[in-house]
C-alpha cells in the first residue's frame, strides 16, 4: 500500500479525519502522564504530599510551609494545638446551637451563621487530617473528645431542678404509696 505524499511545508499532517495536530512528546509515564519537569516553566520543586499516615513533626498542615521545617517541633505542636482547639470549638459550636428553637427570623438568621462558622472549621479540621501527619490526626481526635466534655456532657454542667433531686428530696417514684 502507497503512502500518501508528505503535505507541503507549513500545512499540518493529515489523518483520515482532516487536519491532526501535532502531538505532545510522552513523558516518563505515557501520553497520559505528566509532561517531563522541564516543560513545566514556573514549577519549583513541589512539597511531599504523603499517601499514607506518617509520624514526624516535618509536615504540612493546611497552608503552604506550615508548620513545615521551622523551628523544629515547636512550630509542629503549635499547629497540633491549633487542630486541638479547632475541633474543640466545632464541638463547642454544635452544643450550644442544639436545643435552640425560635421563628423570630433574627433568630433563624444567627442559627444559620453560627452553622455555617461551625461546618467551616470542621471542614479545616478535616483537611488538616488529611495532611495524613499521626500527630494531628490524635489531635483532631483529642479535640473533639474534650470538646464534648466540656460542651455537651453533664460533668461540668450545672444541675437544674429536673436532673436530680435537692436537699434531700425524694426520687417522684419514691413518693408515691405503692399498693
């Protein structure tokens, strides 16, 4: 079988659809893969993005370079207590907005921002655990569990009437006559 003739100079190869446009050159991994370093212009060396869950206080957390190597550690446990804190607060956030019913739309208008503050700092929470460091993961964690202790549980509520009976007061089933 003949080939057709090369197109005049200028002209771009034709397939059997018209016009093909000039391909890419193939990187390391195929037509599929990412182009080589050097075809990237602007492109520094990009940070190690973990797969799998690591320990070490060489991480990045949320934002570019942070904490990352500053420092030492000191930089590394401030962002784990600013994860602790974040999951403490979204804890904090969603007790105080449980319980609370009312039409009046200035009312309705603060439930909805204070929902949307709280679902805002989960969000940041989850994606700081997505940085797969151990550390902020047992942070994240540790947070949430304090934060529920202080927000939701009764250990550190103050007991109203109903939760149990004052002053010597009998239990309401103790005070009826049984038959």
């Amino acid at each position: 079988m003949a080939m057709p003739p090369p197109p005049p100079t200028g002209m771009p190869p034709m397939g059997p659809m018209g016009p093909m446009a000039p391909m890419a050159p193939m990187g390391p991994m195929g037509p599929m893969g990412p182009p080589p370093a050097a075809d990237m212009p602007g492109m520094g060396t990009m940070p190690v993005m973990h797969a799998a869950f690591f320990w070490g206080h060489r991480a990045q957390v949320l934002f570019r370079d942070w904490p990352g190597d500053r420092a030492g550690a000191g930089m590394y446990v401030l962002c784990l207590l600013i994860v602790l804190a974040l999951a403490a607060l979204v804890e904090a956030l969603s007790a105080a907005s449980r319980g609370v019913s009312s039409r009046r739309p200035a009312a309705v208008l603060a439930l909805t921002g204070l929902h949307a503050v709280k679902m805002a700092l989960a969000y940041l929470v989850m994606l700081a655990v997505m940085s797969f460091n151990v550390g902020v993961l047992l942070a994240a964690v540790a947070g949430h569990a304090i934060g529920f202790l202080l927000a939701r549980s009764a250990v550190f509520r103050q007991a109203t009437p109903g939760d149990a009976p004052q002053n010597g007061a009998l239990i309401p089933s103790e005070a009826e006559p049984k038959p």
